[in-house]
C-alpha cells in the first residue's frame, strides 16, 4: 500500500514551547497554528480563517479557544467555530469551520498529522508515531538535541544519518578516523514497516562516553517512516566499555519546505553521570559538521531515478532507503 507523507506524524515543536498563545508552524509547506487549551492539551488548526482567509496565528486564545484577529470568529480545536461577534445569536454552519489538524505530544515534542478526511483530522490505524523502543527503558537516560535548521531536504538528512562511510572524513576524530574508513559488509533486513541495517560496523576513536579506546562498533539501523529513523550502538567486548552499555538516538525530522527542514535527536544513554549540557554539546558538534556538508549537496532533493547518483556496495542501506521512499509514494522532499 503506498502512503503519501500527508498519512504520517511529524514533530513541530518542543513540548515546553508550546503554551496557551497561539503558535505558527510550518510543515510539508502547510501552514498550521497550535496553542493549549484551558485543560493544557494541544491544538492544531490549519492557520487560515474560513471566513476571510486570516491568519488565525495572528490572533489569541480566548477561554480556550483561538480567536481569529480579524473579525473575532472564535474556534475550538475540532474546527468547531463557537463565535461570531458581529453576530451574536449566529449558528455557524458545519461549512464554516476551521480545518483541524491532528496533534499528540510524545517523546519530549508536539507531533501533528495532515491527513484529513471531509475536512476532519483523521485518525486511522496507519498514524502511528515513529517507534523508539529505548523510550520505555528506564534505565536510559532521555534527551533532546536541537531543533536544528538545516537547508537540505527531509530524505537527504536521514540518508546521512544512515551513512557511517562518512564517519571518517566528516567526524575525523570524534565519531571515525580515515585511516580506519573501512566499512565491514553489513545486512539489509526488510520489517512489515520498511527496514533494518544490521550489523553495520565502524571504528570510532571513542567508542562511547564511557569508553576508554578507540574500537569497532556495531550499529543497528531501523526506518519505518520517511523522515525518521532510530540507531542502537553496542561498543565491541575490547572498547573497555561494561557489558551491558548501549545508546539508542532517533532522528525526528520536521520537513517544512522540500528544501529546507528542521532536526530533532531523542537520546537513549546509559550515562547518567555527564551533564546535560556536555552531552547535548557532543550531539551539536556532530551535526553541525554535518551541516555544512549536507547543505552543499545538490540536488537538494533526494533523487530516486535509477543512475541519478553513484552507488557502491557499502551504500546499499541508501539504496534500500530510496526504494523504500519510492514504495511509499512519497513526494516531498525527492525527485
């Protein structure tokens, strides 16, 4: 079954940066406004008024509900307009609500769903998060790294995400080394929701914050969404690291033009002893070496055409990446 983007969850906004004031977003180039009712739970509305086309992030929230900032039409979460102040003893018509928008808050950010159906957000058994399994493990410690703005598409970050050949060149003594740049073979293995890298090898000069050398490490790769995917990393018996130590880091992605998104890290780790502010300093580092690097390339969409861009063995998981953005008809942010 192909699923267009439109059918999936994409983060928007940290949880603590949404409160009772009207918030404007943009996703998949839709414009969207969020704010907290007066229970505290989030709101979503596409951000246009039905009567006269406002934005109805220019607005306020008024018991609850946004008002809109040019004629004070008042609208609930559902769309459900509840006021016209020029007319007071008005029924608004089910024609004249506001279109609503999917929104649920997990793993430390407020997701939203475009996929509508007769102009209601729809719910179906095909929206379901992004998984990250190391969410329910409590003895890893949760973080968030970013947001970060990045000029480059959707598919284009998490295929650099799914690339550990780049290690060694763009991560030189933190996360490879290029006299280390081998790539071990690994497996594609396909899932009933996309696929999995297993076994995917890389020497990394400090294997891990509790590692005390540099050693091989073994990663394991999962995609089930278009613009997101989850890595577990396992250091090797030799890094000197305790049985037992792993990490999982998921990278969420708010694709907000087809050329330029931003980025999200969910960390899983076993270190409780680093301060917060070392940790999220090491995941800025890394991702603003890849920055650069992945604004640079061009096209900035992810090209699907067969013989579009070079492959060798070693990028078989962006091979299986491609195939599987292809499966699932999606648009936004290829060509």
């Amino acid at each position: 079954m192909q699923l267009s983007e439109l059918s999936y969850w994409h983060p928007v906004c940290d949880d603590h940066a949404l409160v009772h004031a009207p918030l404007p977003v943009q996703v998949l180039g839709q414009d969207v406004v969020l704010w907290r009712d007066l229970q505290g739970k989030a709101q979503a509305l596409h951000d246009q008024c039905p009567h006269r086309g406002a934005k109805l992030s220019l607005g306020q929230v008024c018991q609850g509900a946004l008002q809109c900032p040019y004629h004070g039409w008042t609208f609930q979460g559902t769309g459900q307009c509840v006021q016209v102040p020029a007319m007071p003893d008005f029924t608004p018509s089910a024609a004249q609500q506001a279109r609503a928008v999917a929104v649920q808050e997990a793993y430390g950010l407020v997701w939203v769903c475009l996929q509508t159906q007769e102009g209601s957000a729809l719910t179906t058994t095909e929206q379901v998060l992004p998984p990250f399994a190391a969410e329910a493990q409590a003895q890893l410690r949760k973080l968030n790294a970013g947001p970060y703005e990045v000029a480059t598409s959707a598919p284009r970050i998490v295929e650099n995400f799914l690339d550990m050949a780049h290690f060694g060149f763009v991560h030189a003594g933190w996360l490879g080394d290029a006299a280390h740049a081998a790539i071990p073979d690994y497996q594609v293995q396909a899932t009933p929701q996309g696929f999995k890298l297993l076994n995917a090898q890389a020497w990394q000069p400090q294997s891990s914050a509790l590692a005390t050398q540099g050693a091989m490490v073994a990663y394991t790769y999962e995609v089930s969404q278009p613009y997101a995917a989850v890595l577990t990393k396992v250091p090797s018996p030799d890094s000197g690291v305790k049985a037992g130590y792993e990490e999982s880091i998921a990278l969420f992605i708010q694709p907000v033009t087809p050329e330029f998104c931003r980025v999200w890290f969910r960390m899983a780790i076993a270190d409780f002893e680093a301060s917060a502010e070392k940790v999220l300093s090491f995941q800025d580092t890394i991702f603003l070496q890849d920055k650069p690097v992945l604004e640079s390339q061009r096209p900035r969409l992810l090209p699907l055409q067969a013989g579009a861009e070079s492959h060798v063995a070693v990028d078989k998981g962006s091979v299986a990446y491609r195939r599987f953005l292809q499966q699932r008809g999606i648009t936004f942010g290829v060509c």
